[in-house]
C-alpha cells in the first residue's frame, strides 16, 4: 500500500512540474491602455496574445473555447493600445474585463433571467425551484450556477435549465443569482413571506472584475483534481469571492462548503486528502495536497504538495513540491521542487531544485539547481549548478559550477567552472569564463573574452627558453608556461603555471609582479624537483601588440633527488653556488628574468 501512494504522489509531482501556465501578478496598471508595437505575419491568434503579453507586461486570461486559437492573424502595430488591438482583432466577438495583471477576455454578454416554479417555506427552511431563461431567445440554459451568496450554497442548471436549491435557518430573504460564462448576472430576491413576488435584485458586485484567475485549473493537478462541475463553477462566477473562519475537505468536490469552496477565502483550512480553496489567511494543512486560486498567507503544509494561484506570504512547506503562481514573501521549503512565477523575497530550499522565473531576493539552497530569470541579489547555494539569467550581486555557491548571462558582481564559487557575461566581483573556480571582466578570477584557467591573451617569450638564469600564455585581466590573470634549455650537456625541461598583476603607470610603461609554480624534468621522473618564483618585470610597450620587459627574480627549489641523480646529458646541479640554505632540501637564490610579450 505504501508503495502504491509513494507511486501516485510522484506521478501527481512530475504532472504539476510539467505545467507553465502564467502566473499572478502585483502591477495594477491599466493594461488596456497600454501602448504596444509589434508585427504579426500569419501567426496563430494564441501566439499574438502571448507575444502582446510579453510586450506589455501583463497576461490573458480566457476559455480555450472562446475562439479558434489556430486562426491566422497579420497585424502591423505602432504605439496601439491594447484595447484598439483587440477590437481590431476579434471584432466585437469578445468582451474584455481587467483585473491586476490580466485582461480576462470573454464572449460578448448575453442577458438571462431567473423563472421561479416552486417556492417553499416551512419552518427554518426554504425550498426554491425554477429556470434559468435567456431573455433574448426565451431557451432554457443548462449549467448556469446558481447560488446564494451570503449562505454558500450553489447548483447547477441541468440540460432542461431547471435548478432546485434548499436552505435551512432563519432568514429574512434568500438572494439568488444566476451567473453563466458569456451571460451578465442576474439576481432575485426571495421574502420569507411567500405571498409577496420574488423582485429583482441589483448586484452592487456584479461589474467587478475577478479577483483570481483561473489559470490554476490548467495546471495538470487542476484537471486532474478539480471536477468539471467546479469548472463550469468558477467560469460561471469569476465576480464572487468569500471570507470565512473555518473549512475542511476530504477532496476538492468534498469541502464542508461545497461547490463553493473555491469561492471562499478561509482563517483555516484543514484538508484530510486534499483541498480547492479561494485562498488562506491563516493556516492551512493537508495530507497530500492544497490548490489555492488565490493568496495564501500565514502558513500552509502539505504532506506531497501546495499549488497557490496568487502569492504566498509567510511559511509554505511541501514533502514534495510547491508551486506559487505569483510572488513568494517569508519561507518556502519542499522535498523535492520549488517553482515560482512571479518574485521571491525569501529563504528557500528544495531537496533538487529551485525555480524563479521573476527576481530573486534572499537565501537560496537547492541538493542541485537553483535556477532565476530575473534579477539575483542573495546568497546561493547548490550541489550541482547555480543558473542566473540577468545581474547576480551576492554569493554563488555550486559543487560544479555558476552561470550569469550577465553581470555578476559578487561572489561566484564552483567546483569546476563559473561562467559570466561580465565579471565584476571575484570569481574562484578551476575554470573561469567572461565576456568581459574588471573583477577578478582565480583559477587554474581565466578566460575573458576582451581580456588578456598575451603569448611571452623569455629566458632567466636556469632555463633557456620560456613559452608562456596569459590570460586574464591587469587585476589577475593565469599564466601556462613551458621551458627548455638546449644544452647538449645541461638540458632542464620545465612546466608549469603562475599568476601575476598589472600596475600600470601608463599607457607604455607597467610593472608585474608574478608567482609561479613548476615542475623540473631531469631526464627520469623518480624525484621531485619542485621550483616556486617569484619575480617581478618592469614592461615596456615599444608599439601596440609588442612590449618588452626585465626584471629581478627569487626561486625556492625543494627536490628530494640525491646529487648526480639527473639522466646523462642533463644538468645536474641546479642550484648556484651563491644560495640560502632552508630546512630539510629547500634552497633559494636570486636570479634574473627578460623577453617580450606578443598581443
């Protein structure tokens, strides 16, 4: 049994991983005013909205079956609102609303109304039956809601129109409404006194726009969970939400409210499998899973995972997975994966991975990816990679390594390699790459794509020839060096790498200090012949790629070769007569160092 539940928690896992439906967001601007310029050539509908989105900032919200998606669309766009384009493209078939971040577009509205056929009232009960009628074609609509706000209870209209709803209490009046997708609101007002004439009722809500969208029934786990019934619901009645202290559910079509559990904003919510609710203001549990439309604040836990519509502020902690819509304000902590839509201003730790698609503010711990779309200003820590796709300012801490797309101004560490499009903190890595860098990088190889890549020919007292490359920046930059001396009786072949610094006095004239570390090859490999120099060139630039330098050196040599060790033919003693005796087989002289340095 255990196994079986282990299986369908991963499966309902890796379902909501797959989704990337937009998410909620906090901008409040006016969205259908907003000015747009693009070009569309024979692009399906869906492609526009979602290049207009892209261009203003903001999203679409719509049923899949208000128009045909595929149909072709050619538009040529200068600094349009977006009101004028969408008029222009949909020709007044469709109705827009706007509500924060979204315009919500819907079919034209049609009016009904509300037919009563039974109204029955005994006592602490009230029993209404009837049609729900479009006014303009007199035909019965079948799956409109209809429902009694203050006491949350609804139906739905089945294929003959026809609705039956039963209250228990006392109450003055019952105040039913009747909502359908592409239909304006209609609402009655029912007298405990059934000798008076059910009257109209103006909605002082009904012009408002919704308050979450729902774009979390898209997700995988929505359609999987969310039963066509609450569906139709919340198409049906987007206006209406909520606030209540207390809900509990067995699953989402099992809720102590209802079908309108989706509709209500709750102080607690305790969800045995798992929950659908407007929202949390408090504290939220579940054995498997929770499904907010909209915001949760305070705390929500959940034994597999949470999947919140809007925003969450305060603590969210999954075995599994969670997944925000909007923005994260306090603590998100899941087994497995945390994916957030919009911005994140928290500590956050996932047993694999970290996803952010908007701006990154905070702590972030992932067992192996944290990855961020917008701008990174925190501390990273991850156990394979570091993935940032604009500015970084902060630590990155990765087992292989940090990516920037673009500047990184902080701190990167990696195991292997930290890449950035420009440097301008300090980078450690065993390889460093950048476009560009006025920062610093340590590692056995620096790469800076406008940096230094200077080949230096020289000689010194002990080996003839040197070849070295450099790369870096005048902050650090590596060096790869080999040598040999052609000697027929005293030949030494040399490898090794070292670092240096620019102090520059001018455009000509620098100076270098440089350390460098390298191996002694003296016919045989048996022996260590280790050599540690530090010297320091003053460089002259005669013309542009060519520049020669000169200068004084000291060299530490440890070897644990006895003397006469070296092949035939090589030399043998390496150390001059004119030296500093250390401890054990550490010597030291003074030496010399010249050449000249191409590019």
């Amino acid at each position: 049994m255990k196994t079986k539940l282990s299986l369908l928690f991963l499966f309902f896992f890796h379902i909501a991983a797959a989704q990337q439906p937009p998410g909620i967001a906090g901008n409040l601007q006016r969205n259908l005013s907003r000015r747009l310029s693009f070009t569309a050539k024979q692009e399906p509908i869906s492609l526009v909205l979602d290049k207009m989105s892209k261009a203003g900032d903001f999203y679409f919200a719509y049923n899949g079956a208000l128009f045909n998606q595929d149909s072709l669309v050619n538009l040529n766009i200068k600094n349009v609102p977006v009101r004028t384009v969408l008029d222009q493209m949909f020709q007044g078939k469709v109705d827009y609303k706007e509500n924060e971040n979204y315009i919500i577009l819907r079919y034209a509205v049609n009016h009904l109304t509300i037919e009563p056929e039974n109204i029955t009232t005994a006592d602490n009960l009230y029993l209404i039956s009837g049609y729900v009628i479009d006014t303009e074609t007199g035909r019965k609509v079948k799956q409109a809601s209809v429902y009694e706000k203050r006491l949350l209870q609804s139906t739905l209209t089945d294929n003959d129109g026809y609705f039956k709803l039963r209250f228990k209490g006392e109450h003055k009046e019952v105040i039913l409404t009747a909502s359908k997708e592409t239909y304006r609101d209609t609402a009655l007002v029912f007298l405990s006194d059934i000798t008076i004439k059910p009257e109209s009722y103006d909605d002082p809500d009904k012009e408002k726009g919704a308050k979450f969208s729902n774009a979390i029934e898209e997700l995988g786990i929505g359609r999987f969970f969310i039963s066509s019934k609450q569906k139709i619901q919340n198409m049906n009645i987007p206006n209406f939400f909520a606030n209540t202290p207390f809900q509990t559910s067995l699953t989402p079509g099992l809720s102590s409210h209802g079908m309108m559990s989706s509709k209500v904003v709750n102080k607690v919510s305790l969800n045995i499998i798992g929950g659908y609710t407007a929202g949390v203001d408090g504290f939220e549990m579940a054995g498997v899973f929770n499904l907010n439309k909209g915001e949760v604040k305070a705390l929500q836990v959940a034994g597999a995972f949470n999947v919140v519509g809007g925003s969450v502020q305060g603590i969210q902690i999954a075995g599994l997975h969670n997944d925000v819509r909007a923005n994260v304000k306090g603590l998100q902590a899941a087994g497995a994966l945390n994916v957030v839509k919009g911005n994140i201003e928290a500590f956050q730790i996932a047993g694999i991975a970290n996803l952010v698609k908007g701006d990154m503010k905070g702590f972030q711990a992932a067992g192996a990816l944290n990855v961020n779309s917008g701008e990174k200003n925190g501390f990273q820590v991850a156990g394979l990679i570091n993935i940032n796709s604009r500015n970084s300012r902060g630590i990155e801490i990765a087992g292989l390594g940090n990516i920037s797309s673009r500047t990184a101004s902080g701190l990167q560490i990696g195991g292997l390699f930290n890449i950035a499009k420009k440097n301008t903190g300090f980078q450690l890595a065993l390889l460093n790459f950048s476009d560009s860098s006025t920062g610093t990088s340590l590692g056995l190889i620096n790469i800076v794509g406008d940096g230094y890549h200077k080949i230096s020919v020289s000689t010194n007292e002990l080996v003839q020839t040197n070849i070295a490359l450099k790369t870096g920046n005048a902050n650090l930059y590596n060096i790869l060096f080999v040598g040999k001396s052609y000697s027929d009786t005293a030949k030494i072949a040399t490898f090794g790498l070292g670092f240096g610094h620019d102090i520059i006095f001018s455009k000509r004239l620098s100076a270098a200090p440089e350390l460098s570390f390298q191996y002694l090859y003296l016919g045989n490999w048996k022996y260590s012949n280790v050599l540690t120099k530090l010297q320091l060139n003053l460089q002259v630039q005669l013309f542009k790629g060519f520049t020669v330098f000169a200068g004084p050196s000291y060299s530490y040599y440890n070897s644990d070769a006895p003397s006469g060790a070296s092949a035939k033919n090589y030399k043998q003693q390496i150390v001059p007569d004119k030296h500093h005796n250390f401890s054990g087989n550490n010597k030291g002289w003074y030496g010399w160092n010249a050449g000249i340095t191409l590019f």
